[in-house]
C-alpha cells in the first residue's frame, strides 16, 4: 500500500485535481502520508489538503504561496503533520515563528528540527 504521493516540479497552479488524482493513483488515498508539491506553481490556499487529515509530511517549498494566515487555517485541519517545508514562497520573511505557533505539534520546518528554543523564541516574538 503507498502512502506517498510525489507531484514536484510539475507547474502545478491549484490542487482542483489532487483529491480525484489521488483516488486514481492510491488504493487508500484517505491513509496519504507524505505529499511532494514543492516546486510548482500554487497561489492559492491549497484547502483540497483537508481531504487527507492523516497527512504527516507535507512539501510545498518553491511555490508562489502568499497568504501565510490562509495556509495556517488549512494547515491547522491536518492534526498528524509533523514535517512541512515552504521556503522559497512569497511568504513574510517572519513566517518561521508565525508557523510554529500556529503548529505546535510540528516537528520539523524546512528540513531544520523544531528544538524546544525554537518554539520559545517564535511565542516570545509574539509579544513583541
């Protein structure tokens, strides 16, 4: 049974598709894993990822992401993510701290561990 889908570098533009692609490459596609869309084209808040909630690692680095609030209210909705790469967006510069406070149970950020003084410093950026 594959759990893993690997759509990268493909200039993908939206995620229309993704839960019907997924339906035909996938015996599971409820069970998907890890998902590659890292070097594409996606703008838009790709809310298609709340059909896979048992999502755990997810790729959209090098992409033309914008909306960092918009991608957390998605990303929020995927409770097993514990690795998630976006480096390379148009995101703010800030976005690592904003990221981790939104999803405390992320382990990983960009392919860089999430240490304990990581977390501290993105709450404590909060308040300043």
């Amino acid at each position: 049974m594959s759990a893993s889908l690997r759509l990268s570098n493909n200039r993908i533009q939206n995620l229309n598709l993704l839960p019907a692609v997924a339906c035909r490459f996938l015996e599971y596609p409820e069970a998907l894993a890890w998902l590659d869309l890292s070097c594409n084209m996606l703008t838009d808040n790709p809310a298609e990822l709340r059909f896979f909630p048992g999502l755990r690692l997810l790729y959209l680095h090098g992409n033309r992401l914008t909306d960092l609030q918009g991608l957390l209210a998605v990303l929020r909705d995927l409770p097993n993510l514990y690795g998630l790469t976006l480096f390379g967006n148009r995101l703010p510069e800030k976005y690592r701290s904003a990221v981790l406070r939104a999803l405390p149970h992320l382990k990983s950020l960009d392919f860089c561990n999430v240490s304990l003084a990581d977390r501290q410093r993105a709450f404590h950026a909060e308040w300043h």
